[in-house]
C-alpha cells in the first residue's frame, strides 16, 4: 500500500512538474527520482547516507557529458549536414569519447557502490531508473497529447 501512495505521488508530481518550466521542472523530477528509488531498493538510513553521495556524483559526471559535450556534439550534427570527412572523423571521435565517458561513469557508479549496497540492490537500482525513466516517458507523451499538435 505504502509504494502504491508513493507511485501515485510520484505521477501526480510529475504531472504539476511538466506544466513548470525548465529548472524547477528538473528539481521536482529529480526530487521524485529520488523517492522512487529510496523506495525501490528499500534504503537503510545508514545505506542511503553513503548511498545518495556517490548517486549524485554519477548524476552530475552523465549530466556534464550531455549537457557539454553531447549537447555540443548533435548541435554540430544538425547544423552541418554537409560536413567533410574530415569534420565527421573529428565528430565521430568527440561522439565516441562522450559515450565512453558516459559508459565509464556508469561502470566507476557500479564499482563504488559495491561498497555501500549489495550486488542485488545494485541490480535493482538498474530496474528502478529504468521503470522511472519508462513512467516519465509515458507521462510525457499524455501530455503531448492532451497538449495536442503544436502549430
């Protein structure tokens, strides 16, 4: 009953954090985040204590790559079809260091966390930020919908 409240907590917040605009959207996203995976993986007080410091700084370390180095990357994608060779060698490799970057941060997540949680729990934080990332993708397309065609 207690993950039922929670989840509906979660959807109504998401829903009031969808019609805000940019950071305190991302705020209250990253606020139910974190709810919903407390939850999930069942945190001990002493787990959560160590657990949400090394979270936060793998959040940060992916957030720095999309928001610099990928963000830079598809923007160079879209504004440059026509690009040479030579340009899409140079941005193939940036693209492959930021996706190594990213792949690196998740393994250095999974090695430090080790040391906090169990194996099994670090399997469930995998399930969780998909089943939250699946929710809030859904929610997303509702209100798409419910928006309807933007003109």
């Amino acid at each position: 009953m207690k993950k039922l409240i929670l989840l509906a907590l979660t959807l109504t917040y998401l829903t009031a954090s969808f019609a805000q605009g940019g950071e305190k959207m991302r705020e209250r996203i990253k606020a139910q985040k974190v709810a919903f995976i407390t939850d999930k993986l069942d945190l001990t007080p002493k787990e959560a204590t160590k657990f949400w410091p090394v979270y936060n700084a793998f959040e940060d370390r992916v957030e720095a790559v999309r928001t610099g180095d990928l963000r830079t990357i598809k923007t160079k994608m879209r504004q440059n079809p026509d690009m040479s060779n030579n340009e899409a060698d140079k941005l193939l490799e940036d693209l492959i260091k930021a996706e190594d970057e990213m792949y690196q941060a998740k393994v250095d997540l999974m090695n430090n966390l080790k040391g906090v949680i169990s194996s099994k729990k670090i399997i469930r934080l995998k399930r969780a930020e998909d089943e939250f990332n699946q929710k809030l993708l859904e929610r997303l397309r509702e209100m798409r919908q419910k928006r309807g065609p933007r003109d």
